[in-house]
C-alpha cells in the first residue's frame, strides 16, 4: 500500500495496550472493530479452552466484522500486547477507497478459512480415536465382570450393569470362597469415564486378591480403601457393599460402606429388610484409616439378597420424581418365587417402564443372589 493509503487508515486506528490474561473481546460480543496486533500475542478462547495464538502481524475479530455477527469466541492476551483497533464504519471505507487492502484482507480470510477446515477435520479424526478407545475401553470393563449368570447347589447369582455412557463405573464380582460359601461385591465410583473405569480395575484386582489373604467382609472393604488411597489420592470416592454367604451355617454376614442399602428377602416371612451403610464410603480423607464392621444375619432357603447402585433408584421420569427403594421392595415382595434372572430382568423392565427410555444419567448395576 501506499504511504498516502497507510496516513488514512491510521488516522482511524486506536492503539490499546493489554497486559497478559486481559479480556480484548468475549464471546458474544458485537463485532464493531477488527483489531491488528502491532506487539505482543493474542490467545483465541472458546469456553475457556485455548484454539489459537496470533502474534504480531496478524488480525484478529475480522469474521464478526464481516457477516455483522456476534464474536463467536474470546480473545485474550497472552503476554503483554499492543494491539491497533480499527472500527467497523472505517474499515469499509478504506475497502472502498483501496483495492489493494480489498485482496489482502480477501486472502487473510481465505487462509484462515482452509485452517479453519483442517483444524475441524484434525479434530473430528480426534474425536473418533477417542470414540474409538471408548469403545474399546467399554469392552475391556465389560469383560471384568462375571459372564453370565452362577449357580451351584446353594445360591444363583444373576448381574447386570448398565454404564450411562461406554464406560462406568460400576462393578460388581462374585468368587466361591468356600464349599458351600460365596462372596460378592459391588461398588460404584463417583462418576464414570476412562478414570472411573481404571479404579474399578483396582477394585477388582483388589477383591480377587484379597479373597486369598482374609474372606471376612470388613477386611475386603478395608482392603479396598487402602488401595483407593494408594492408587489416586485425589477426592475419587467410592461405595461398596461386600457380602458372604455361608449356606451351611445359614448366615449371611455383610460390610456397607456408604453404599445404597441392599435389600434381603426373607422368604419364611416375606418381609423385606434394607442391609444399611455400616461404616463411611471409601475415599475420603478422614476415614483413611477407618476400621469397617461386620452385620451377621440369617440366610434360609428361598431367601433374596438385591444389590444395586443408585443409578437404579435415582433415575427420575418426566415429571422428576425418582424410581425409589420402595418400588425394589414392592418387586421382590411380589415375585419372590421367581428365579434370580428373573427378578434382575424385571427390576430393568419396570425401570425402563418407569423413566420412559430416557437416556441414563448415571450407571444402573442389579445383582440378585436368591439360595436355592
């Protein structure tokens, strides 16, 4: 351009400074000026995440100039900067009056519209990597629980976990620990995703492991909350609630910590009775060192042990209202005499009826344990 061109337009240019982390323009902004950096760099924001830097020489707020639009990211200094505004009536002018700025600004636009193509292809190959680990991940977890339903002469145990997206974080496992005694667990990590996942991972290697060195239900829970410690240390908090069976000493002993309370099904009389937190859920500072308890009970022929996770009873339907504990009792009050997969296939059957299909918005695990 010419030196008679270049005294125009600065003529309506206004230098502004900005020291580094200052705001030049939010999203949602009007776009009434185009702003050339003359020193330092500007970092373009979309809900806080960073998608450019533009230094020295560049332009930046040119496209919500253009179409009239409202400034569809942020711009914020990312050192200290001085940047030239040029508002949007002068900018017209001076296309009109100078062909030669015309083309470059034409060329400025272009180039940043085939980065901003490859920019988006980039990120949707990203997207479906990521999808695809996903996936992948999902399987993997899948295959850490039980496949299928167990049953030998005393108990038949039948599981299902729900994950709200391709992995949860839910589990739950079962292991013979005896001729006629089995344990089970399930515990449910805040939140689910690949970091959730990777603490059910420790759950399990956790159970299996210590099944060899002590069964009883207080020290699996406590095993639990040391290796939840050991492995993350950083506020990821967990519910579990361990079981065991001895069907030849007719007892059902159980550790609940913090977890929603199971439910037995006592079927000499019907009665349903709730298997309450004992002791705090695992992850949490104070209670690193905690000492978990025991609950004995009866467990007789016929008898119904529901674990499930509050995925189940605080999905809610259209109008809000939440699935509940009290519809769990009122099924295994009704069908006590159903087999277990029975029972774990209803429970998801009046649940689905009862949301209407909506999408899950947490996990959903039921294991049903009935003796035989």
């Amino acid at each position: 351009m010419s030196d008679d061109d270049l005294a125009r337009i600065a003529v309506d240019l206004r230098m502004r400074t900005l020291p580094k982390g200052a705001p030049l323009f939010e999203e949602g902004d009007e776009g009434d000026s185009v702003y050339l950096i003359a020193g330092g760099s500007v970092r373009i924001e979309k809900d806080g995440i960073p998608l450019a830097t533009r230094g020295a020489g560049d332009c930046v707020g040119e496209f919500a100039l253009l179409d009239d639009g409202r400034r569809s990211a942020s711009a914020v200094a990312a050192t200290d900067s001085s940047i030239l505004e040029w508002p949007r009536a002068a900018v017209f002018n001076a296309l009109s009056a100078t062909p030669v700025l015309s083309r470059s600004l034409f060329a400025v636009l272009v180039t940043k519209l085939r980065e901003d193509v490859a920019s988006q292809v980039n990120a949707a190959v990203a997207r479906e990597l990521v999808r695809q680990d996903l996936r992948r991940a999902g399987e993997i977890q899948q295959a850490m629980l039980p496949a299928g339903d167990f049953q030998n002469g005393d108990v038949t145990i039948s599981g299902l976990s729900r994950p709200a997206i391709d992995v949860g974080g839910d589990y739950f496992d079962h292991a013979v620990t005896g001729e006629h005694a089995i344990s089970i667990v399930l515990a449910d990590v805040s939140g689910h995703g690949i970091y959730a996942a990777l603490l059910v991972a420790m759950a399990k290697a956790c159970f299996q492991t210590q099944l060899h060195i002590d069964s009883r239900t207080e020290a699996i829970t406590q095993a639990m909350n040391g290796a939840l410690w050991l492995s993350v240390r950083s506020g990821m908090l967990m519910t579990c609630i361990t079981a065991h069976i001895d069907s030849d000493n007719g007892a059902l002993s159980y550790t609940n910590a913090g977890h929603p309370a199971a439910l037995h099904f006592m079927a000499a009389t019907a009665e349903v009775v709730p298997l309450d937190s004992t002791d705090p859920l695992l992850g949490l500072e104070v209670f690193r060192h905690a000492e978990f308890h025991q609950v004995r009970t009866s467990w007789q022929p016929g008898d119904i042990l529901l674990m499930y996770t509050d995925g189940v009873t605080e999905a809610t339907n259209s109008a809000g209202e939440e699935f509940g504990r009290s519809r769990l009792e009122q099924i295994l009050r009704e069908n006590g005499a159903l087999p277990a997969g029975d029972i774990r296939a209803l429970v998801f059957e009046e649940h689905g009826r009862f949301t209407g299909g909506r999408p899950q918005e947490d996990d959903a695990t039921v294991v049903v344990v009935k003796a035989r």
